[in-house]
C-alpha cells in the first residue's frame, strides 16, 4: 500500500510520539481479544530495537536508553528527541514497527526491517515529506 499524501510537517509544540506504557496497555488490551500473550520483556525489547536503531542513525538528539535495561514503562519517544530527517523516517516507519509488536521475535530476520524501511526511506523524493519542518 502506498501513501499519497505528503506526510505532514512537524508540529511546533511537542508532543509524545509512543511510550512503553502505551505499548504494554496496547498488547494487554489485544490478550484480551484473544491474541497471544506478548512477555512484557518483549514489549520492551521491541522498543528498545526502534529507539537503538535511531540511535544507530543518529536521528536522536540525546540518547533515550543504551541498553534494554533503561527501558522501563515510562520510557518514552517524543517528536523533539528527534533531528529533522529522524522525525521524517519516524512518520514513515514507526506505525509499520509498532504493528508488528504482536509478532515480534528478537531476531535478526525481524530487527532487518528497520534496515529495509531504512534503506526504502532514503529513496523517497523530497515531496514525499510536506514542506520544511525547520530542517
């Protein structure tokens, strides 16, 4: 599926883009429907890989956890812990990982897509991304 609209920019004010919170409230609610269970340690881990690979990218502005064991459920992604171009591939990429939360393994088969969406996100034309969000 692709998208058709330009992503919009980035809003002035700040705001809060996910939380581990957020994601163990999200995975419990879809237990609840009968998925799964998701261990909370890999709802952490799964987390933990986004923001280790925006670190890896240098798309953060200050790093948010070194290591799995700074993430608790506070832990959290905002649109100003990030630089211009990692706001942009955050529009393009982070819906796509979070949904795969439920099916998440800590592999490198599965930690690969960031590198594919990566590798995709560097290839999209400029009018992809609606007009300067300060960049």
């Amino acid at each position: 599926m692709s998208r058709r609209k330009p992503f919009p920019p980035r809003p002035e004010k700040p705001f809060r883009i996910g939380t581990v919170r957020w994601n163990l409230e999200n995975v419990a609610t879809h237990v609840r429907a009968g998925f799964a269970p998701v261990p909370d340690e890999a709802v952490r881990t799964h987390f933990f890989r986004y923001i280790e690979f925006l670190q890896r990218q240098n798309y953060l502005l200050r790093p948010i956890a070194r290591t799995l064991d700074e993430i608790t459920p506070e832990t959290e992604l905002r649109s100003d812990d990030l630089t211009s171009e990692g706001y942009r591939f955050g529009q393009y990429s982070y819906g796509r990982w979070m949904g795969r939360i439920l099916k998440f393994a800590d592999t490198p088969k599965e930690n690969a897509y960031l590198e594919k969406w990566h590798q995709a996100f560097l290839k999209l034309p400029p009018e992809r991304f609606a007009a300067a969000d300060g960049a």
